[in-house]
C-alpha cells in the first residue's frame, strides 16, 4: 500500500513516493523510521509499491548486476529485469507462484524506473511499458492520476513536470488510506545520462 508517481515534461522527469509504511492494519509514519520506496541504482530512480520484501532484494540483485544493469530503454529494462528474475529466485528465495494461466512465470514487481531517457514500468510478468507524460503505481494511484491529469492540462503547453508529481503525491496521500507520511522526489533532465538532483 503506497503511492509512487513519475512526470515527464519537455525537459524533466520527475519521480517520486510517500514515506508511509502499512504493515497490516498497522501504519508506520516516517516518524517511525526512513523507510523509502525509491531507490538510486546507477544513474536510475526506481519506485517499488506491493510486498516490501522486494525492496531490499530487488535493489540488490539490481546493483550486483553492476555495469549489466541497463535502464535505459524498454528493450533494455526487459533484459535487465529477465537477468534480475533468475537472481530473484535462485538467491533470495522469490516464489513466482500465482495462477496457473498466467502465460509467464510471475516476478510479483510493481516498479516505475525513471532516468533521463524516460519512464518505464516493469509489472510481474515482466512487462515494461513506457510513459511519455506521467503515471502512477500502488493503492493510490486512481488519485494521483486523477490529479496529475487535472495539473497536465492546467499547465498548458509546458506543464510543470515537478508541480504535477506534487499534486499527484498530494491527492494519493489526501484520499488513500495506504498513502501518507512525506513526499520524496527525484529530477532528471531529460536526454542526460547524470544522476539525479534530489528535491524538497
């Protein structure tokens, strides 16, 4: 339960989450301790929701691929999040159970990778898919796309990438009950290879 949303405008892209936890009914606010949902790995931003059992495992199977974790297109985070896969289950136990009609085995990863090439999300059977204005995972996510859509057009020909993820971030942590704390965000510029800058 959690929010994580991404933006791209013209010459940013901006990724960002909430800090609240939920464990069961439970709900562990950033006072509790730093608990991210995002997640630097290289010169890449990736946003986890779902099980926080992927968080810690996700990102080490990511970074132990060193200079193989390629994220800079679909065809790329496809081949990286394969190679990730196989990590997953042979060294950190993932069990990719879950319907015997899914056509392929499940990851159960809910991500959104952001860097200066663009947004792509990556969903258990390892898809990827590639956001050119802005999109949403987690239990807030109607909210935040609800709004983000509202602050797109409100922006005109060059929306606020930045302004966008804040209002989306806002409206998921107003309306969904898995959704709070503080907000954590990350800018890109857009066609750069840096990392990012991180925003108040």
């Amino acid at each position: 339960m959690s929010t994580v949303v991404a933006v791209r405008s013209a010459d940013s892209i901006v990724i960002g989450a909430e800090t609240l936890l939920m464990q069961g009914e439970a709900r562990l606010g950033h006072a509790y301790g730093d608990n991210p949902k995002l997640f630097l790995v290289g010169h890449s931003c990736i946003g986890l929701t779902g099980s926080v059992a992927h968080y810690t495992a996700l990102i080490q199977a990511l970074r132990s691929l060193g200079d193989d974790c390629r994220l800079g297109s679909n065809e790329e985070v496809f081949n990286t999040f394969t190679r990730v896969h196989k990590r997953l289950k042979d060294d950190f136990f993932l069990n990719p159970k879950k319907q015997p009609d899914d056509p392929y085995e499940a990851n159960h990863i809910s991500a959104l990778v952001a860097n200066g090439s663009g947004i792509y999300g990556v969903y258990a059977h390892r898809e990827v898919l590639n956001f050119g204005r802005f999109w949403a995972n987690g239990t807030g996510r109607p909210y935040a796309l609800g709004a983000m859509h509202a602050g797109w057009q409100m922006g005109g020909e060059r929306p606020d990438a930045l302004a966008v993820a804040r209002q989306g971030l806002a409206a998921a942590m107003e309306f969904d009950r898995g959704s709070g704390g503080e907000m954590r965000l990350y800018r890109f510029e857009v066609g750069s290879d840096a990392a990012p800058q991180a925003v108040d």
